[in-house]
C-alpha cells in the first residue's frame, strides 16, 4: 500500500494518481475486444494469490501498455531484472502518462525509477 509514509506524497495527490491511472485501465479494457488472461496456477506470490496478465488479441499485455503510456510503474526495485524496466524508464524521460511535470514531483518522490 502507498501512503505518505512509504511514499511522501499526501493522500489526496495519490489518490489523484491512482485515479488516473484507473481511468486508463478502464479505457483500455472497454477497448480491448477480445482477450486471453495468462497464468501459471503453481506460480503465487507472497499472499498465496495467483497472478496472471491481460493480453489483447494481438498479444499485446495490458501491463507493459499501461507501464508504456506512463500509468503504471514496475513494482521490482530499478535494479531488480524486469520486462518492464527499460518501457517504464523510457515512459519516465519522455514523461508520458503519470511521469507529466505535474505528477512527475510526486512519482519521484517514491518510485526507483
């Protein structure tokens, strides 16, 4: 969880990034037509849940989009191997999404990336 312990950032500019970034998800999915959810069922994280990935029909990931447009950061730390680092750095310089100058002081205030 986010707060403005972990993060410095106040809960009411968190809540606007989280919200911007659902409204993006939300788009996309009401976009995406036809899908395929991967996952591997003996694969579990910390809680016990399985995790999957949304893909598109043309096999794009919904993640590694959301991570591109800058509404989404990787949650491995930046020197932690990911498919998504190299996306979300270039989000990031480019300041895509999230990574805009308004949004981009309280992103760096927490985010490794």
């Amino acid at each position: 969880m986010l707060d403005l312990q972990t993060t410095g950032v106040d809960r009411d500019r968190l809540l606007q990034l989280g919200q911007a970034s659902t409204a993006r998800l939300k788009q996309l999915i009401a976009d995406i037509g036809p899908f395929q959810v991967r996952f591997d069922p003996e694969l579990r994280d910390r809680y016990g849940r399985v995790n999957g990935e949304v893909f598109d029909a043309q096999g794009r990931s919904l993640a590694a989009t959301l991570v591109a447009e800058g509404y989404a950061i990787p949650t491995k730390p930046a020197d932690t191997p990911s498919p998504f680092r190299e996306i979300a750095l270039q989000a990031k310089a480019e300041k895509r999404g999230l990574w805009a100058e308004a949004a981009a002081k309280s992103m760096a205030a927490w985010s490794k990336y």
